[in-house]
C-alpha cells in the first residue's frame, strides 16, 4: 500500500484538479502535482475525491490479497480482472457524503486558503504562526498620509518631553479631525489648531472656540454647542493632550497602557474621553494606520 508519508506529500502540494475521470493509479498524483495552482472550491472537491479513489483502491487491494488469494489459481489474467473490479469499486466508493473526500477537501481548503491580511506566511516554517503585522492591513488615504506626514514633527518633539507614542497621538488627532478635513474653528473662519476635541471646561483660561458637535446620551446621538479650548500652534494642542493624558488623575490608567493600541484606547474610553460607545475601536483603527504609515516612512 502507498505509505502515508508519500501520501501527505502529494496531498499538501495539491491544489488543483485533473480530468473528469476519477484517479485510478499512483501515477495519477504526478499529474494532480503538475496542474497545482488554482485554489477553487470545485478544483478542491474534485482533487479530494480523486485521493479518496487512491486511497480506496489500494484499500480494497490489500483486503483482497489478504484474505481471498491462495496462490493456486495466480495468472496474469484473473489479476488484471481483479485490478479493474478494485478500480470500479474505488470509483463507486469515493465522494459520498461524510466521507474521507469531505475531510480531504477541509484540509486542502485550510491549507490553500489565502492568508489573512497582514499575516506573514514563512515557508521554512509552514506550521508555526507568525505574528501579524500592521504593514499591509490598511490602505492610507493621500490625505491620511499628508496629515501624519505635515504633524510628524510636533507629535515626535511632544513625544520626547512626555513619553506618549507620537503614533497614538497623531492617530487620535486623525480620528479626531478626520484627518485634518475637519477641524474646529474659530469664530470667523481662524484655526483653533485643536486637533484633540479638547472642551474649554471652567479651569481653561485660554482662548475659546464654540462649535455644534455630536455628543452620545444614553446611547443616541446628539447635536450640540461646546466650547473647545484653542492654541496657538499644532504644537501647542499636542502638549496640552500630553500633559491632560499624562498629569490627569482620570486617565492614569490610558496612559499606563501605551504598550498596547487596544490597552490605551479602552483606557481612554473608559475614562470617559468621548461619549461615542464605538469610540475606542474606532481610535484603535486609526492609530493601527498611524503606526503602518510611520514605519512606511521610516
């Protein structure tokens, strides 16, 4: 019988299917090998009942030289006739429902399945999981892109004086002013360069920008005017988000977690920063992007 080394063998390389005909010899593998390369459903079925007819040929072969074969009677003549009833039988016997066929198709489709986005396939370790990536998971806008690109420079200098991961807080201010298409404003048109949606509250002394905004109560989303505090410069808004993540007893948790996107999101959320119950998911989105583009340009 053929060893089941050769058989796993022959059966991770398959992909593709071969005629009509089921197959009827070990020589068969050799052609299901060659025509590898399309990872079709009805491709798959086909080369799955194609090993079944294999595995159950040579299955039935073995039986019969088991139990029905003397050694008297031996001429070239009955084994041919023998091998075709084999055949014939292998051929009935293959693809029913629930049979190997079923379960060779499962692990062909696990095996030719396209890897999922951002996974790295090793081929020297075809059986151990590799870690995904950022790279390759999103697509940037051009006007992602320009964003992170005009604010690199203030996040890195902010980065360096308070710790937080330029990446986080140029994804937030991504998320925050839709990358920058968005942007809250003065009265009159001017820049309020809050790139956080930082709201004036009743200890803010600076300049004020009042805007209609969408809050979330219980749930539902509401228009509303908010007084937001307003800066100078871009660099000022990023130092005074470092210094509220950083210096606020309220978001001490968020800014303990920075070793992880969904740690220091779900922080930030559950700290209350935005009233959107989506809010950290969403944010994860954006600085998961952040990151991607930062190690484009790196």
């Amino acid at each position: 019988m053929q060893s089941w080394k050769s058989f796993d063998m022959a059966f991770s390389q398959l992909t593709n299917t071969t005629s009509n005909a089921l197959a009827a010899d070990a020589r068969s593998l050799n052609t299901l090998k060659l025509q590898a390369g399309q990872n079709t459903p009805g491709a798959i079925k086909e080369a799955a009942r194609q090993f079944e007819s294999l595995f159950m040929r040579e299955l039935i072969k073995s039986m019969r030289e088991a139990t029905m074969k003397s050694g008297l009677l031996d001429s070239p003549g009955g084994d041919l006739s023998a091998d075709l009833l084999d055949q014939q039988l292998a051929v009935q016997m293959s693809g029913m429902p629930g049979g190997l066929s079923d379960l060779i198709a499962r692990q062909l489709s696990q095996q030719t399945a396209p890897a999922e986005a951002g996974a790295v396939s090793s081929p020297a370790t075809p059986n151990k999981p590799v870690p995904a990536s950022p790279v390759g998971i999103f697509k940037p806008t051009g006007s992602q892109t320009e964003f992170v690109q005009r604010h690199t420079a203030a996040a890195a200098a902010v980065e360096q004086s308070s710790g937080l991961p330029s990446g986080y807080m140029l994804g937030q201010a991504g998320h925050e002013t839709g990358w920058g298409r968005h942007e809250i404003a003065m009265k009159g048109g001017a820049p309020s360069f809050n790139l956080f949606g930082i709201k004036a509250g009743a200890g803010w002394t600076g300049k004020v920008a009042e805007v209609a905004t969408t809050e979330f109560v219980n749930g539902a989303a509401q228009k509303v005017v908010a007084k937001f505090r307003a800066y100078g410069s871009y660099e000022e808004s990023f130092r005074d988000y470092a210094r509220l993540i950083t210096q606020s007893p309220k978001y001490a948790q968020a800014s303990q977690q920075t070793a992880s996107v969904q740690g220091y999101t779900k922080g930030l959320q559950r700290a209350g920063y935005a009233t959107d119950p989506d809010y950290a998911a969403k944010l994860s989105r954006a600085i998961n992007l952040t990151l991607q583009l930062q190690r484009a340009q790196a």
